[in-house]
C-alpha cells in the first residue's frame, strides 16, 4: 500500500510535509521580472525577478524575501533561418524568466551538446529572458483583431499583413526611408503629393533631365505648362 500522509505518524507526516515545502520552494520554473538593463554586444541582459521568493525559518514560518538581481541573462529574440527579429530593450521592460532544467554554463558558451557542469536544477543561474508579456499597468491598446502587425507601442508606426485581403499596410507618423541597389515596382503606383528627386527620372527610356523636344524655335520665350 502507498504511504500517504494520512498514514504516518504525526511528526513523520510533518517532516515529509516540510521536506516537500522546501522541495517546492526551490524548484522555479518561471517568473515575471524587470529588464534593468541590456547588453547588445553579448545578448544578454540584467533582470530583477518581479515575484518574491518565500524562505521559511526553522519553526516553520514563512517570510517573502527578495531574489538576487540575475545577470548574464541570455535573451531569447524570436529567430530561425538565418533571420532574427531584434528590437530594443530598455530599463524597466517586462519579460518572462524560464529558468533551465540542468546548468547551462557549457551550453551557453559553446553551443552544440554538451555535458552540465554540475547538477544542479532550475537554478537562478540558469535563466532566459524573453521579452514580452505585459502587466495590466503597461499593457499597449489598439491591438488589431484582423491582421498581424510590427508596431511602436503607441501605435504611431506599424506594418501590418493582413491575412484575408493580402493587403500590406505600412503606416507612419515620421519619415520612411529606404535604402537598395535596386527598387522595382510591379503594378499601378499611386502618389499623393510631392516627389523630389536627386537624380534622373526615365519614362519609357526617355529621361527628364536630358530629352530634347524636336521642332521648336529657338528663342527667348519658354513653352507652356504640361497637358
């Protein structure tokens, strides 16, 4: 028959009791924190565990106490196939803290397969962050219900699929820039207001800046405006 709590005697059942509380104590999983500060060069960050631990005296009181501030962080930013999505942390951001199963230490500096250093267990020495979640008091509003969206948090700038229509939306309340080698369009183009361009503009092959219009007299009047 198994043993069970109900089974044992009083000062047994207290002694597993106690022994499985500080079991469970030591065993983290997960936890909300606070970005305190980021490294980009080695990807990682310093993060403040936003949930007390609880530490329990010997008469069996428990009292929350503060987790140490975990550095050397390696941040989790989404990535796969030679792509990495990257965006800046700052001083105060939310994320989430997974915390490892085994130590993590050969891992984290040569990547592959590797051996645990020693055996310790969802230890605060083996942390990730993933940014992201949002408490109540920092949670952004406007989230598109229809289409899926890079955006600021305030909403000003985003670019936005929408996966019904196709339609590519992208929308900003400060310059857009764009930089290549080479820029082609497919498709009927739209302006509205003013183009300014460096250098020339060709239609059809002929260019703006260096066509000549053939039968017109030299002279010191100019010719009329575009028709």
């Amino acid at each position: 028959m198994a043993l069970t709590a109900t089974t044992l005697s009083g000062e047994l059942a207290d002694t597993f009791a106690a022994n499985n509380a500080a079991l469970s104590n030591d065993l983290r999983v997960a936890l909300p924190g606070i970005i305190q500060s980021f490294d980009p060069e080695t990807v990682t960050c310093e993060v403040a565990p936003a949930i007390k631990g609880a530490q329990t005296a010997s008469d069996g009181s428990v009292s929350p106490v503060d987790y140490p501030l975990l550095v050397d962080v390696p941040v989790i930013f989404p990535r796969g196939g030679g792509c990495t999505l990257t965006f800046p942390l700052a001083k105060g951001d939310e994320c989430l803290v997974v915390f490892a199963d085994r130590a993590m230490d050969f891992w984290w500096q040569n990547g592959g397969i590797q051996e645990p250093v020693d055996g310790r267990q969802h230890s605060l020495s083996d942390a990730f962050v993933l940014p992201g979640p949002q408490s109540q008091t920092k949670k952004i509003g406007g989230i598109s219900t229809s289409a899926v969206q890079l955006r600021s948090d305030d909403g000003a700038a985003f670019v936005e699929l929408n996966p019904t229509s196709h339609a590519i939306t992208l929308s900003t309340t400060g310059p857009l820039t764009a930089s290549a080698s080479a820029i082609d369009l497919t498709g009927e183009v739209t302006i509205s207001g003013n183009v300014t361009v460096s250098g020339d503009v060709k239609a059809a092959g002929i260019s703006l800046t260096s066509h000549r219009h053939g039968g017109v007299q030299s002279g010191g009047s100019t010719t009329g405006t575009p028709t």
